[in-house]
C-alpha cells in the first residue's frame, strides 16, 4: 500500500473534500471503507450536479440502497457505514458500485472512526 492510499479520513475530514471548497478542487467519496478521487467526473459530483450530495460523504449506504436521501450519509461525528447488517440485495448492490468506481476512479485512502478524546 502506498503513503497516498494509506491515509486515514475521518468523515469529518473528508467532508471539505465536496467540490464547494476553495482551498481545494479535489473531490473524494467515501465508499465501502476507501477514499476514492473522483475528481474527474465533476458532471457527476461538482457543486450543483446530481451527485454533489455524495461528495466528501461515505455514500456506502445510499448507493447501496439506491437513494441520494441525507438520511442515508452519516454526519462528520459518525462512524464510517458498518455494512455487517447489510441485507444480501445491499451487499450485491455495494459489490456492482465497488467493482464501477474501483475501475474508474484511484482510492486516495481509507475511512478512519473519529478520534476520541479532542472534544474540549
Ligand atoms: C431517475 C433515476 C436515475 C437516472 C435516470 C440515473 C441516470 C444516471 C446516468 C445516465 C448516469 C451516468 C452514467 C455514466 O455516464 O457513466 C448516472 C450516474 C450515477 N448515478 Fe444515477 N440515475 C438515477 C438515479 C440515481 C440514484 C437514486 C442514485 C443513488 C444511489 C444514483 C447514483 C449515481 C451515481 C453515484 C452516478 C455516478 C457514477 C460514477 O461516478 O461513474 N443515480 N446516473
């Protein structure tokens, strides 16, 4: 594993990764545990296109159930998605996205718990 992929986000830290962010164009989906670049497909996920509700988010859920519902992303505070109790029509569903976006799109790291202890 390279540095690049090894680098842990935190959901918190990955949300500044959403297309909206002036101190950087990249934008990152969090997916099944990885963080994947998906910088250029900003058709898909830049600032007011469809898909921009999935950028800086763990989206394991929402694609996997198919919806772009907020419901369905965990906040900054959250734990990355526990796909364990997903039911075998969501883990097929997850399989498909995985396979989609691990051909099209280079993971830049994997998604971290947040760090207990640095609330004030
Ligand atoms: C009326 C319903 C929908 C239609 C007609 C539709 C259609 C499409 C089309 C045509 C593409 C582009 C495919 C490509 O060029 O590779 C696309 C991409 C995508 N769709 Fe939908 N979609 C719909 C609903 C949804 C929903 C509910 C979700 C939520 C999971 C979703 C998630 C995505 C994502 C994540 C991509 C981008 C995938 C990538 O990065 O390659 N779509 N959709």
């Amino acid at each position: 594993m390279s540095d690049e992929q090894s680098r842990v986000f935190t959901l918190e830290e990955l949300r500044k990764y959403n297309g909206h962010n002036d101190t950087t164009p990249l934008i990152l989906l969090g997916f099944n545990g990885k963080v994947y670049d998906v910088s250029t497909s900003p058709q898909f996920y830049g600032p007011g296109k469809s898909y921009n509700v999935f950028a800086g988010r763990d989206c394991t859920k929402a694609l996997a159930v198919n919806t772009l519902k907020e419901d369905a992303l965990p906040g900054p505070n959250d734990s990355p998605v526990d796909t364990s109790e997903f039911t075998d029509a969501e883990k097929l569903a997850m399989n498909n996205w995985e396979q989609r976006l691990s051909v099209k799109y280079p993971v830049v790291g994997v998604l971290g718990a947040p760090v207990m202890g640095t609330l004030e």
